[in-house]
C-alpha cells in the first residue's frame, strides 16, 4: 500500500469503529435499567459486541497510523470534534421503542455492509466484517423480532415505535452517503459501497414493516456532518462519561 | 465452510469443517506436543469443564528459539474472558518453565462453534449447557436436564456472549444454550 492509502485505510478503519464504539455505549447505558431482565442481559450482550468490534476496528486504525496511537488514545484522548462516528449512533437512547428501532435498522445496515466488507482487499478489514457479521445475524433476529412485536403490540407501543421512526428517519441518509475517502478506498478494493447498500436496505425494512400496523416516514428531512466531525450536542456528554477516568487521571492504568 | 448435518448427535456423520481440521493437523504435527499438553489445563474460564484446545480458541503453538508463540482466535469480538485466557496461558507457560512467550489473536478463520468435537459438547451437556445445534437443522436444544425436546427460548442472549436462555417445558428447568454461531 502507498502511505497515502495506509493513512486513508486508517482512517477508514477509525471510523467504523468509532460507530461501534458509540453505539456499544449508547446500548450500555441499559446496564441495570432494561425493561426485564433478559432484556437487560441482551442489550448489554450486544453492547458488548460492539465494544469488541470497536476495539479491533480501532486496533487496527491504530496498527496503521503507528507511533504512540493505541486504541485506548483513540477511545479516550480525543475530542468530539475528532469523533468521525455517524450521527445516528451518538442520538440518546430514548425509551426502549427508539433504542430498538434504530438498533433493527442499524442491524439490516451492517449485515448489507459486513458482507460487503468481506470482500475488502484489505485482509484485516475482511476478517473483523467476517468476525462481526455472525454477531449481527443474532442482533438482527432478536431487532426484528421486536420491530414486529411493538408494531403489532399495543396501542402505546405502536405509538412509541412510529415516534421513534420519525425521530431516526432523517439520520438514516448518512449510512448511505459516500465521500471523497471512501470514494478512493472503493476504487482501491478496499472500502464498501454504501450507494449500492440503500436499495436491499429498503426491501428489508419495508418486509419487516409491512407485518406491522406502522408507517414508515417519508423521506424528507436529513442531517448529516459526523464523518466530518460535526455532530450533534449528544456526542459530547456521551464523552464526558465515556472518557471521564482518563481525562481525571491521564494515562491511569488497572 | 461448515458441514454438520441436521440429524441427531448419535446418527451424526463425523464431517469436520476444513479450518477444524487443519487445526487438528497442526496439533498432530507439532514439533512442540508436550506445550500443547501443557495448554490443555487452561479451561475457559466461563464454563471450566473444556479447555481452550477444546473450545476451539487454541489455534497454534510453535517455538522460536526460546521463545513459545502461542495463537488464538476469539470466540465473540467482546468476550471479556479472552483477556483472562490470555493471562492464563501465560501463567501455565511460566509455571511449565517457559519464562519466554508471545501470545498472538487470529481473527480469521472466524472461530465457529462446529469446531467442537463430540467430547466437548458432551461435557457442555453434563456441565448443564445444551451443546450447539444446527441452525439449518433443529430449531431447538434439547434440555441438558431431562433430555426432552419441549423446550422454549427465553432469551436469545444469555449470562454471556456465547449462551443464549432456555427454559424446559418438561422439567421446567431454565437451561443456558451455547449458540451456535
């Protein structure tokens, strides 16, 4: 690889697993406050998937930049403004209705784009998206499962989960969005399509809706700027708890 | 890529998965026998009825010099109890006198859980988890308890990443599930 194609490859690398971390912490706040407790356990099993998928996406983001970066100054030392995590991974976890419904939305996503990924000619890259994609097949059951139970529930948890599509509609653009890093990456084999992801994406979501009594929003509204480092006001109290032993005691180990 | 069959353990074919054989292989040709011994006391540390060798985690062992190099592949991206398997590899090569090692992680081949054999989904069973059944096959475990086949899911995720909860619609146990995966 040229050092301009490691440097981007890192970068790459550091965004997907900046979405991971993210959204693994945004699903720990659960810890203790699920609605029951096998609830409780699966959300947390699945943060704790992301969390795993974080730390090699940041491994190897950090592998590649080289020097002193680790995966814990990528975690822990750096700002909101250095985050590249897209927007819907940071949004608050909201009642369980939001959380589950972002999550199954999340899930049809990264089971497009792991599966894609595989077939990155970067072998790391290749091996996480192999590593990962068995761990959202599950994720992907247990979303779904709950879209069809919510949205075919009872009166309030028809009216939660049609909320909650409201609310996320308009961040789900950016899963789709190609820019100029990931333009070139493509070209070199080694990033994934999202463009082409969007069509396969629709077909799922609308299946899985199709069983339930909600509608999906129209498009319309979207936000975008995470990938740039433009985020919501969410991001930074996230990283004040997220970051919060580092920043107090830099460098503490345990 | 994986060939177990649908039909019960006792009728089951004995196809192994090619990654599983090769590891097989590298254990039969090691240079280094007595280390894979030696490794074999390393139990998960979740479920401390089958080793790490078992498990499917222990994927190589060679040396270097003086040096052990040892390589593993994790289970679930997040397990936590990689990092205890870590250190307890670690402390089995230095008690066994090898003061020197390098211990590395292989993502791929991604780690199934078709890489068991026979022996180590009967310990699982008598450990009172339900080995991991075909996903193309049975839909359901059968309850490690009382062996009947009337048995509800509770939860696709259980106390850890790799168990899923069961219940016995028979003998009203719960039961912990290793998925398969």
């Amino acid at each position: 690889m040229t050092t301009d194609l490691t440097r981007a490859t890192a970068d790459y690398a550091v965004r997907l697993g900046d979405d991971a971390l993210i959204l693994g912490h945004r699903l720990s706040e659960w810890c203790s406050n699920g609605p029951f407790l096998e609830e409780d356990l699966a959300l947390t099993n699945v943060a704790l998937d992301y969390i795993g998928r974080a730390r090699m996406f940041l491994g190897y983001g950090a592998q590649l930049i080289g020097g002193d970066c680790t995966e814990d100054t990528l975690a822990y030392q750096r700002d909101c403004r250095e985050f590249t995590n897209l927007l819907i991974n940071e949004l608050p976890r909201g009642d369980f209705a939001f959380t589950m419904a972002r999550q199954y939305l999340l899930d049809e996503h990264a089971l497009l784009f792991l599966e894609a990924l595989q077939g990155s000619s970067d072998a790391e890259l290749a091996a996480i998206a192999t590593k990962a994609i068995k761990e959202t097949r599950y994720h992907l059951r247990r979303s779904r499962e709950w879209m069809l139970r919510l949205g075919d529930g009872t009166e309030e948890s028809r009216r939660r989960l049609q909320q909650a599509l409201e609310d996320i509609w308009g961040y789900l653009p950016e899963l789709f969005a190609m820019d100029e890093l990931e333009r070139e990456l493509l070209a070199a084999g080694i990033a994934v399509d999202r463009e082409a992801l969007e069509a396969p994406w629709r077909r799922a979501v609308s299946a899985t809706f199709a069983e339930t009594d909600v509608t999906l929003p129209a498009d319309g509204w979207r936000v975008d700027g995470g990938r740039t480092g433009y985020h919501t006001e969410h991001l930074g109290h996230l990283l004040s708890e997220l970051q919060f032993v580092q920043r107090a005691y830099p460098g503490c180990q345990w | 890529m994986p060939v177990v069959n649908a039909v019960a353990a006792s009728d089951r074919i004995p196809l192994l998965p090619v990654e599983e054989l090769e590891r097989r292989r590298r254990r039969q040709h090691s240079a280094c026998p007595e280390l894979w011994r030696l490794l074999d006391a390393v139990k998960d540390p979740e479920i401390p009825v089958i080793s790490i060798w078992e498990l499917g985690v222990l994927q190589n062992i060679e040396r270097d010099g003086d040096t052990v190099e040892v390589t593993i592949t994790p289970t679930y991206s997040g397990c936590p109890a990689m990092d205890v398997i870590r250190e307890e590899i670690g402390q089995a090569l230095e008690e066994g006198g090898y003061p020197h090692h390098r211990i590395q992680t292989r993502l791929s081949p991604a780690w199934s859980s078709t890489w068991m054999d026979e022996e180590a989904r009967a310990k699982l069973e008598a450990y009172g988890i339900a080995a991991p059944v075909s996903e193309a096959g049975r839909a359901a475990p059968a309850c490690p308890h009382c062996g009947s086949d009337r048995v509800q899911a509770v939860s696709e995720f259980g106390s850890t990443a790799c168990k899923a909860l069961y219940q016995c619609l028979d003998c009203h146990e719960p039961f912990d599930y290793f998925k398969s995966f």
